[in-house]
C-alpha cells in the first residue's frame, strides 16, 4: 500500500522549503553602531560582554560575527591600571 506524500506529511525533494537564496536583512549598519556605542559606554566591556548585552536588546547575532566587527573597527579595552605601591 502506497500513501500519498502529503498525506503522510513529508515533502517532495521539489517542495521543500530551502533557506538558500533568503535574502538576510541588511542590518550591518546598525549592528556596528550599537557595538560601538556599547563599546563607548562600558569603556572595559569586551566583545564578549558586548555580545551578551546586545543578545538582551534583541539582536540575534553570533560572537563571531561582533568579534570580526571589534576588529574592524579597530576597538580595544583599555589596559587595567595597577595600584601604586608604597616603597
């Protein structure tokens, strides 16, 4: 007994839904703004931590992709200032 492929659920290999092709929103722009001003803001955040604070304003992006940007951009953190001793 042969079932029909939409009565079973599955897909023919010519139906399916591929993500190849989507177009991805242009939102590079945006994205390097809001790194840069975050970066600006919390002068000893990392690309790490900036990564975690734009994932909680919404933006659903990769380290990779915010580490790339960093670099791009030519960001850095400032290097930690050591106490003073006394001699």
């Amino acid at each position: 007994m042969f079932m029909n492929a939409e009565l079973a659920g599955c897909w023919d290999s010519q139906e399916q839904p591929s993500a190849y092709g989507q177009k991805i929103p242009d939102d590079h722009e945006l994205l390097t703004q809001d790194i840069t001003d975050m970066a600006t803001r919390f002068g000893r955040y990392g690309c790490r931590r900036v990564t975690a604070l734009l994932r909680d304003r919404g933006w659903h992006v990769n380290h990779k992709r915010v580490e790339r940007i960093w670099r791009r951009e030519g960001l850095k953190v400032p290097k930690k200032q050591s106490k003073r001793r006394r001699l």
